[in-house]
C-alpha cells in the first residue's frame, strides 16, 4: 500500500492542493500546498474528502489530477 497521495490542480504537478500521508499506518495527515492553507475550514473539509474518495475507488475526477507516491 502507498503512504501517500497528492492533489494538485490544473496541469502543473508544482501547483500541490493537498498531501495527504500515513495511509499505511492509518495515522492519517494532510499537508496544505502554498496556495491553499489560506482558504476556508468548509472548503477544505470538502477537498479532503473527494482526495479520499478518489484514494479509494481509484476515479479522479475530471478537473483533478492524483498522484500515488510509495515511499
């Protein structure tokens, strides 16, 4: 299993929303990109949870680019 995943938006890999760490020992963290640590508590609640369910049913969504890391 992979410990983590990130998202970044539109085609530039640099640009990071969200990584999200500790899938394999379930001790789960998100780390903010520059560009999103500023925005709101409601919007990031939703961003997280579309990351997570990309994450697990493998279908990213079509203005989304996801990114498996293993190590």
């Amino acid at each position: 299993m992979p410990d983590s995943f990130q998202v970044y938006s539109g085609g530039d890999p640099a640009d990071i929303v969200v990584i999200v760490s500790g899938l394999a020992s379930w001790n789960l963290r998100a780390t903010w990109g520059d560009g999103w640590r500023s925005a709101g508590a409601e919007w990031k609640s939703w961003c997280k949870d579309q990351a997570f369910m990309v994450f697990y049913n493998g279908r990213p969504p079509a203005s989304g680019n996801v990114r498996v890391c293993n190590g």
